[in-house]
C-alpha cells in the first residue's frame, strides 16, 4: 500500500505501523539499520535529487533565498525511515541544485506546544530576521483535539521560531503558540501548516483546515508583527467528493498545506488532499480578502505531495514538492531511507490562463555526454540510431519533440539490467488523435493543450527511481519505479509509431551532486 501524508496521521492514530511520535530506537533496530556503505551502493537512491543521507523525509518546508544561498527546510525523522518524530531538517545550496546538509533546525521540545512533532510550515524575511511558522502537535483528550481519534487525539497549533544567523543554523523559539487554537465554537478536521505572507501594512496567514463532513478549507488571520493574529474568516473553501473515509483528507474535508501567492495579474492557491497537489488561480479581492477562483487543475499527476514555494535570486517563483515513496513501508523502512524532494521547477501564468511549469535552468548544469538523433528518412537507420542512445545507471535527461499527426505515435522508457536480455517498460507517452484529450502517461489521460498542433515536447529527468516528467511545460508527472538486485538498469527509448514523427531526440548523461549518495 502506498504510504501518503493524507492517511499518515490517520494510520497512526487509528493504531497502525505509521506513527512512533514519541518512540525511539530499540538495541536491536539500532544494530538493524542499513550503513552508509549499504545505503551508498543503493542503486535506487537518487543523485541529484535533493534528500537526507537517511530515514525518512516529507514536505518542504519554508524554503528561502537568505544572504545569497538558498535554504531548504523539510520534515524529517532522525530515528527511522518511516514516519513520526517530526523535525525540520536543514540543507543549504547556491544554485538549487547542489546541496550540503546542515545541522537539524528544528526539533519538539519535551513538554513544549511542538512536543509531538515540528510539523509543516513557511519561513518569512522581516527585517533582518527570518520567521518560520510552523504547527506543533502534542497529545490531548478528545475534546481538546483538533484531530480527534479518542485516546490518541492531538491538538495543532501555530508556533514561531526566528534566527538572526546567516547561515540559519541558530534558532530561537517562542515558549507559546502564536495561535493555540481554532476560532472558539470552530469544529476542523484540522489546524495546520501555516503560510504568512506580507501585503502592504499587515500580515496575512493561511491555515489549512476544513469541517466534517461538508468541505475541505482555508482559514485566514492577519497580523501586525508575525506575534499576535487575529482570525478574519474562511479565504476559500470547496466540497467534499465522498463519504464514509477514515481520514479527512481523502475526501476532501481537510485540505493541507495551502499557499496563496502572487503570478502575474492573478493570485494562485495550491493545496494538497486526495493524495494530489492542486491550483486554482483567480483574483484575489484585497478590501473583503476573499479568494475567486477562475481555473483549477493538478499540479502533478504522479507520487507529489505537499508541494511549497519560493522566490528564486530573480524573482521567479519556483515550487517545490515532496516525492513519496510508492512501495511498501516494510521495503523503504528496510532499505533505511524514504521520500526525496522534487527538483525545482519555475511556476508562470500561461496564455490560456493556466500555469506553465518548466524545471528550472539550473538543473541544465548537470548536463555532460550528450547524444542526439541524426533524423532522416529511413525507419531503419533511426531505429537503429535509438537502439544506441542509453542512459546509465539511471541518471540522466531525455528531451523529445514530435509532430502528432493523423495516427497513433509516443515513446516508451525502458529499463535493462546488466546481463539481462529482458526489459521492462517504466513509462510511456501515447499521441491518439482520436481520444477526447490526445495525450496519455502510462495510460491515463492527461488534458494537454496543444496549442501549436504539430509540436509535442517531453522532457524526462530519471534518477535512481523517480522519473519527473513535463508536457509541453503544461503538465507534470512523477514517476516511482523500483527493481531488484544492486545494479541500476540502462535506459534506453522505443519510438511508438513511426520515427519521422520525431523533430529532435536528445539525451544526457547527468552528473551525480554526491560522490557517494549520502549528502543528497
């Protein structure tokens, strides 16, 4: 069963294997975890994917560009390669693509409003310091809770850190929530992940929240100086699309880690439930501060959670997201690590009033030992060209662009390993121009504009065992796939339908930001 932040707390909460909040290790799991030299030679653990060097990882959390680096904050257990102990961990980079871990940022404080858990939230500049706001979890009675599961119910609450330190290594808390509650007589299926942002003289806040069984939601507060708030009312809200789940989550009547930023002439909301990430962008009344939506759609189709933002050196808003695992919770709690954040990808309005999502430039710096399709008439000689194009050890970048006609035609990715004849098929793009939306991943449809008719342009990243996919910079797709033994298959392409419907095909090697795995 896959494992998503949506049913994790629920899980846990109903008695399941996801929770160890306030657990640690026993002798005989500590002598049990994988060393670094497993963990290095593991042929699934990406390289140059953002992710500890061990255990578990979930959402990004305040991400921020401060005195020149970037910051990256995100959940993470220090105990095991499964969920519970909630931290912020901490990595630092000059480019967004290259990472250095840094010591933890976060942690509960025993007996403190973040006792159970440092949960998800957002870091702001105010002056010279950096504020991150965060939800602190503790156990309670029923009645208390704002997640309420009997004898193991828990109440959220909005807490605050700040740091002066250039580098973000020191951080100082404050001793109470800034928000210890739900507006009085308010009954939520939830209460967290705060995201502040400033406009003009006030603070504003969102809140993911929602109420039983009706709708999923978005609180919104305001405040002065980041310390004291004042609930406004509902930004936006939505419906519920069924009944009789377990976790609130599932059918909408909680909806987590909302943002509201910024794009363009527009403001855009996204917010994760149903094991999916959304948007919808709209306009944004700043006298009655309420939230219209105009469009909506998902912001991938794949293993993606939780996603978060932030302003690049440029001004451009790049997001993030959390890239979950799609085995077992045995498998990853086995292999001693679990999750990996989302390469950054660069958020525009486009032109038909959606959002355009293209992998940031940045990453183009990884490129080395290019290979390229030589086009020509004949089926035979490219057919044989492609036979040849390979990426090794599941590192590496495709770029394909085709000219969708009159029948069927795409391309499949494929796995081999060493001394291995056989190969499996990982992903496949298919053009139909017969189908109500053209383009299908894997067989699902996705709702592609083609707003040139005659170009398709996929762009594949593959790292261990993700593969982050765009089309058309209109729609992404994340990919989980795992295989057995110690070695990473070559991947190599097959065309569907004829190869004169190819404009370009071009493939790179990538070059790992690790020399062994472990500082990814």
């Amino acid at each position: 069963m896959k494992i998503t932040r949506r049913n994790l707390l629920a899980r846990s909460l109903a008695g399941g294997t996801g929770l160890y909040m306030f657990r640690r290790l026993s002798v005989c799991e500590a002598f049990a975890m994988p060393t670094q030299k497993r963990l290095a030679e593991d042929p699934r653990r990406p390289q140059f994917h953002l992710l500890p060097a061990a255990h578990w990882m979930n959402d990004p959390n305040g991400p921020i560009y401060w005195h020149g680096k970037y910051h990256m904050f995100y959940q993470y257990n220090p105990y095991g390669a499964y969920w519970g102990d909630m931290h912020w961990a901490h990595a630092v980079s000059p480019d967004m693509v290259h990472w250095t871990h840094l010591p933890i940022a976060l942690a509960p404080t025993p007996s403190g409003p973040d006792a159970g858990g440092c949960f998800t939230g957002t870091t702001v500049v105010d002056a010279e310091t950096v504020t991150a706001i965060y939800t602190g979890v503790v156990s309670v009675l029923e009645d208390q809770a704002t997640i309420r599961a009997g004898a193991n119910s828990l109440r959220e609450s909005q807490c605050l850190a700040f740091s002066t330190d250039a580098e973000l290594k020191q951080w100082t808390k404050l001793p109470k929530p800034i928000i210890d509650a739900p507006p009085a007589g308010m009954h939520v299926t939830g209460f967290r992940d705060p995201s502040p942002w400033r406009q003009r003289d006030w603070w504003f806040m969102t809140i993911g929240s929602g109420f039983p069984h009706q709708f999923g939601a978005v609180l919104l507060y305001r405040s002065k100086d980041l310390r004291h708030w004042e609930y406004l009312h509902v930004l936006v809200s939505g419906e519920s699309a069924e009944r009789n789940a377990t976790c609130p989550v599932n059918p909408g009547d909680m909806w987590e880690c909302p943002e509201l930023f910024p794009l363009g002439d527009k403001h855009v909301l996204i917010f994760s439930m149903q094991g999916k990430t959304y948007w919808k962008i709209g306009d944004l009344d700043v006298k009655e501060m309420l939230f219209h939506p105009e469009k909506e759609g998902l912001l991938d189709y794949g293993s993606y959670y939780a996603s978060k933002t932030q302003l690049d050196a440029s001004g451009n808003r790049i997001v993030w997201g959390w890239i979950l695992e799609a085995r077992p919770l045995a498998e990853y709690r086995a292999a001693g690590w679990a999750g990996m954040m989302s390469l950054p990808r660069v958020v525009t309005l486009a032109r038909d009033g959606g959002l355009t999502l293209e992998t940031a430039p940045a990453v183009r710096v990884l490129r080395e030992r290019r290979q390229a399709l030589k086009i020509s008439s004949s089926e035979e000689k490219n057919t044989e060209q492609i036979g040849k194009l390979a990426i090794q050890n599941c590192c590496g970048e495709v770029l394909c662009t085709f000219k969708p006609g009159a029948d069927k035609c795409g391309l499949s990715l494929l796995g081999s390993q060493p001394n291995q004849t056989a190969t499996e098929t990982w992903l496949t793009l298919q053009y139909d121009p017969a189908a109500q939306h053209p383009i299908s991943l894997d067989g699902t449809a996705i709702p592609v504009q083609l707003s040139d008719p005659h170009r398709v342009e996929v762009n594949i990243y593959i790292d261990g065992s993700v593969a982050e996919v765009s089309v058309n910079k209109q729609i992404t797709y994340t990919k989980r796939f795992y295989y057995r033994g110690t070695d990473a298959p070559t991947m190599t392409l097959r065309v569907l339908g004829r190869t004169t419907n190819l404009s370009s095909l071009e493939m790179w090697q990538l070059s790992p930001i690790s020399r062994n795995r472990l500082t990814t």
